[in-house]
C-alpha cells in the first residue's frame, strides 16, 4: 500500500499501526512523489491526504483513475482528510475514490477499511 500525508506524526503513526498489521506500507509526502512512486510500487490500496500544499489529494486521485496501466487506475484509493463539510465525502468520491474516512479516525477503523479493499476485486 501507499500512503500520501504531508504531516509526518500523522504519516508515522499510520505506518507503525498499519505495519503492525502485516501491511506493506510504502509513504510520499506529497502528491508529485507519490505519483512518481505509484509505477514503481504498483500498490493495490492508496491511503490518500486530500489537504497537501502544491497538488492536492483529489487531483492525484483523479490522475491515478487515468492512468495509463489499468492495474495502477484500479488501486483502492481511501481519501483521509480533515475536510469534513457538507459535500467533501461526495467531492472525494467524485474524484474517484473508493472509500472516505474523516480525521480525526481510529486506527482500527482505518486497519479495517484498508483490509476490506486491498481483499477486494479490483475494477474500474
């Protein structure tokens, strides 16, 4: 799996819960890198910030649906973001991904939700 967060505490304790899982977790700390890492790493499920200084989650989310190889567009794509307005789970969504969780989330529930996708089929 990938995980895309510009704030390093959060990006760590996701990792430590997750690898504590039996995860393979692979991190970016914004969107550009973790575009650049998406074809290298050709993860089955992307735990994705929304809210990143330069490119934020939602377009890279739209660009990973896009994508050329069809293994890579299919990934399981989890925004997780502080956005939590009215509309934000349908703008995350929209964008194309799978699944929305809102900060502040357990890191049970987060385990859960990654589990639950990456055991998926994978269609687009």
């Amino acid at each position: 799996m990938l995980l895309v967060d510009d704030n390093l505490a959060m990006m760590e304790m996701y990792v430590d819960y997750l690898r504590n899982t039996g995860c393979v977790v692979h991190v970016a700390e914004d969107g550009l890198a973790a575009l650049r890492a998406l074809a290298e790493i050709r993860p089955d499920v992307v735990l994705m910030d929304i809210q990143m200084p330069g490119m934020d989650g939602l377009e890279v989310i739209r660009r990973i649906r896009s994508w050329r190889d069809p293994d890579i567009a299919a990934a399981a794509v989890v925004a997780l973001t502080a956005l939590a307005m009215p509309g934000d789970r349908e703008r995350c969504l929209d964008a194309g991904a799978d699944d929305y969780l809102a900060k502040p989330v357990s890191l049970i529930r987060v385990g859960e939700v990654v589990e639950r996708l990456a055991n998926a089929p994978r269609t687009r």
